[in-house]
C-alpha cells in the first residue's frame, strides 16, 4: 500500500511539474508577443512600416530555425502537395505580409497601449470568419464575447485612448488579415508549425522588406536594424516556438487562454516602458476584454458527431480520442508527425473546430 502511496505522490509530482513548465512557456509566449507592439512602436521612428515588417518577420524565421531543424530537415513546401502550397501562400500573403504592415501603420498614428488592446479583434475576425466561411459553430457565449470585445473597441478609438478611426480601421483590417491566416494554419498539415511559420517568416520578410528598399530606399541605421531583427527573433521566432511547446503539453484550449494575455502585456509595457498615460478608457477597454475572453475560454462544446475516414500528416499525440495506431517504443504522450490515415468513427466529447472537427451543427450549444 506504501509502495502504491509513494508512486502516486510520485506521479503527481511530476505532472504538476509538468504543467508548470507548459504553463510558463506559454506566458513567457504570450509575454514576448505582447512586447513587439510596443517595442515596434518604438522602432517606428527609425524604419518605416514595410522595411520593419520584413525584418521582424525575418528574424522570427531565424528565431524559429533552430527548433524546425531539430527533428530533421527544413522541409520544401512544394514536396507537401497541392492544398498545403495553397494554405501556406494564403497564411504569407494574408498573415505575413499585410497583417504587419497594416499593424506598422497603425503605430504611427496611435499609442502602443491601445494598439495592444485593438489586437484582440484578431480573435473576433477569426470567429468571424470561421463562422461564416469555415464551417465552425459559434455559440451563444462566442457571440457575446465577440460583441464585448468589438464595444471595448470602440471605447479606444476617440480621444487619447486611440487616436481616431484611421488606425483604428488599419488594425481592423489587419485583424481580419490574421483571422484568415489563423484558419488557413490550422488546416495545414502538410508540414509543421514551426516549419510554417519559418516559411512565412523568409518568404514574408523578404517581400516586405524588398519592397520597402525600392520605396523609400530603406533602413540605414544599422542598430535599429539589428534591434528590429531581435525583436523579430525573440517576439515573433521564440514566441511561436514557447507557444508551440506550450500547446503540446496543455492542449489548444488551456495554451490559448495563457496566450491571449499577449495584448495586456503589451498594455502593460507601453505604459512602463514607452511612458504612454494608461488612461480610464483603456482601463475599462481592457477589463471589457478580459471578461469577454473569459466567457468565450468557459464554453463547453459537447455533441454527437461523425468522422469520415482521412489520411493527413501533422503534430499529433496518442493519449486522445483520434489517433489509436501504434508505434513500437513510443509513449502515448510524445508528440510527433507522420502521416496517418483515420477511420471513420462517431463519438461524443468536447472538441474544437481543429482538424479533426470541421462538420455543421444542426442545434446550438451554449
């Protein structure tokens, strides 16, 4: 009974360890992301929007590099077939090249705080749009959340909180553009994420920073330049590496809800750092927001459904519901990619609208 006792003890030992290293991997994500706002409103000053927007994205593809190459070779996308080739140049040219800039521009004209808080409109338009074009269900609580985060919008965008409906407009378009490469990066499968963004982050980068050189000829200040590159290797590279890592060992749900205090950092950093005036309408922007996230986050989605047999390759464990083949040596909880084929099966359990789970809805959940 001891030996029994001391093993469990043991056990929970170690999961409890194991959470907390998850756990902090993804704040530490969500706090580098939340810092390249403000610190890309300080850079601002010295490189124009689309020379900047190609060298963060470059350094995210040098910050990522290193763990894309560790468990083997960069892969070539056009090896991943048709589809992954279609995603992944959506996901560039939508979330690499024009959500950036879009974001850029909007800095020149607004404080780094409210910029910070207006980014939570990225999960809006991809509610939005998955709604609309992705065949994903939202309930009644993604409604209210979505509306919540939409009004404490709107309370930045006049006086000192915002600084118009320019930037305001440019961050709404920009949201939109990362909405459609959220949903375009959540379908490929034909490589890994930190592959992906690798790509996106070269192929990006360069375009921006290409057509920023013919425009206007350029960054010239060489420190501002190698600042730009290491906010793109820690904020963006690192981030999205911590992130990955995060939602391999606490799930979708639980690492995005560490994530999404990213643009709070990012509040909280403008004020400490840039000096910006934290005024009463951001605090009542970013407490509106807060309570949105976390009426979305409580949804419980739970119904019978179907899944048809499909052959796909991506990052999967085998401690789930969907992936029961079987490897000699390898533990249900290591993380790795191959392809693999699914039979079809129906069950009942919450999900989220991932890979395995793009099917209608005949009633709504709440």
């Amino acid at each position: 009974m001891s030996c029994g006792l001391e093993g469990f003890k043991k056990k929970t030992v170690k999961n409890v360890h194991g959470t907390l290293k998850f756990a902090s991997a993804g704040l530490v994500s969500a706090f580098l992301f939340g810092a390249a706002t403000p610190a890309s409103k300080f850079l601002i000053h010295d490189i124009q929007p689309q020379s900047l927007a190609g060298l963060l994205y470059l350094g995210a593809a040098v910050g990522v590099f290193p763990v894309a190459m560790r468990k083997g070779s960069i892969r070539w996308p056009w090896h991943a077939g048709r589809r992954t080739i279609w995603l992944l140049t959506g996901a560039i040219v939508l979330g690499g090249v024009l959500g950036p800039l879009l974001l850029l521009m909007a800095l020149q004209f607004a404080n780094a705080g409210s910029v910070s808080l207006w980014l939570n409109l990225e999960f809006v338009a991809t509610l939005m749009l998955g709604h609309f074009l992705f065949r994903e269900h939202l309930t009644l609580r993604g409604w209210i959340a979505a509306g919540g985060t939409v009004i404490a919008a709107l309370l930045l965008v006049g006086g000192n909180e915002g600084g118009g409906v320019i930037p305001a407009l440019l961050i709404v378009c920009g949201c939109i553009c990362w909405g459609f490469d959220n949903h375009f990066t959540a379908l490929i499968d034909g490589i890994p994420p930190t592959q992906t963004t690798f790509w996106k982050g070269v192929v990006a980068g360069s375009v921006n920073l290409m057509a920023g050189i013919a425009i206007d000829g350029g960054p010239n200040l060489p420190v501002s330049i190698f600042v730009a590159l290491l906010v793109g290797v820690f904020s963006y590279g690192i981030s999205i590496t911590l992130y990955v890592m995060a939602a391999q060992g606490l799930g979708a749900i639980r690492s995005q809800m560490i994530f999404s205090t990213a643009p709070f950092f990012g509040l909280l950093l403008s004020v400490t750092v840039l000096g910006e005036a934290f005024t009463s309408g951001q605090a009542i922007a970013a407490g509106l927001m807060a309570a949105s996230l976390m009426i979305l986050f409580s949804e419980k989605h739970v119904h019978f459904h179907r899944h048809n047999a499909m052959s796909h390759q991506h990052a999967h464990r085998h401690d789930g519901l969907h992936h029961d083949h079987h490897h000699e040596g390898l533990a249900s909880t290591v993380s790795h990619s191959h392809w693999h084929e699914h039979k079809p099966i129906a069950h009942n359990h919450k999900h989220w609208p991932d890979l395995h789970h793009r099917h209608d809805h005949e009633e709504s959940d709440v």
